[in-house]
C-alpha cells in the first residue's frame, strides 16, 4: 500500500519510491521559497514539510508534535477542577 498524508479529511497518496517523495518535498520548499511569484505560494513550504515527514524521522516527530497540540488545543478543556472548589455562603468560589 503506497504512502499517504491526511491534510483535513483528504487522503493523499504519495508515490512508492523514497526518492521521489524527497524530491517531491525539495521541489515543493524551494517552489514555496520563491512564493512571491505567480502560481508558485507560500502554501508550497508546509506541503513540501508534510511530504518529507514521511521519510524523515525528525520532521515527522515534529509534524506528530504539531498534530497532539493541535488536537489538544481543540478539544473543550475539563471544568471539572474548577467546578469542584468548594463555595462558601455568598456564592463564591473558595481561594
């Protein structure tokens, strides 16, 4: 089964070959680097570091580091702590 990447809810396959999708990644950064031209963007950069984290261990650490804050930063914080402090007769929360 070829690689793929997830970018929201799209799949993407990625070419069998290593070498390739390192190129694809280069191609990608360096097409990315030159963004202030037409039809080449900025997007590019992000993509190429998405295609490359696939084969390299260091950026895949880091896109699976991105992607645990990201989850963590979305889901709805536990109130659980705060709503257990004790209130005293006025209705306040205790210190």
């Amino acid at each position: 089964m070829p690689p793929k990447i997830r970018i929201g809810n799209n799949h993407v396959h990625l070419p069998r070959s290593r070498t390739v999708r390192i190129a694809i990644g280069l191609v990608l950064i360096a097409g990315g680097l030159a963004g202030f031209l037409p039809v080449l963007g900025f997007w590019m950069i992000p993509v190429g570091v998405l295609v490359l984290s696939v084969d390299l261990p260091l950026l895949r650490r880091w896109r699976r580091q991105a992607q645990v804050w990201w989850e963590r930063r979305r889901r709805p914080r536990n109130n659980a702590s705060r709503e257990a402090r004790p209130r005293d007769e006025t209705g306040r929360r205790a210190a």
